[in-house]
C-alpha cells in the first residue's frame, strides 16, 4: 500500500479544493470553529492529488484517462 499514490480524480480535487477554502474560511470570519481545520487536509488533499485514506481503503477516484495519463 502505496500511501502518497495519486488517486483522487479531478472532480473529487475541485470539490476537496472549494470545501476545504471555506472551511478554512470559517475559522477567522464564520463559526471560529476548531472543526474548520478539517479544511486544511482536504485543501492539502485536493492539492496534492492523493489521500492517505482512500490508499488505506484502496479506493481511487481518478478516471482511466487520468490513471494513464491522458488528461
């Protein structure tokens, strides 16, 4: 089990990407909730393109394009 494996898909990056920003939003102007750092690891997720997670439930949310490297 490869733990830094890419295997998040684009659309699953823009989603972890957007929820992650206003998570992290919520802590300074929101709820000033400490559950906002739940922000940090899907913007740090969605950036980096893998999930330690997924690669311990083998998932992969990438598509066959994405996995060979098409798109």
């Amino acid at each position: 089990m490869d733990l830094l494996k890419k295997n998040v898909g684009k659309v699953d990056r823009v989603v972890r990407i957007i929820i992650g920003i206003l998570l992290i939003g919520n802590i300074f102007y929101g709820l000033q909730s400490p559950v906002g750092w739940i922000g940090l690891i899907l913007l740090l997720t969605g950036l980096f393109a893998t999930c330690p997670l997924y690669s311990a439930l083998s998932l992969d949310t990438r598509s066959t394009s994405e996995k060979v490297g098409l798109k």
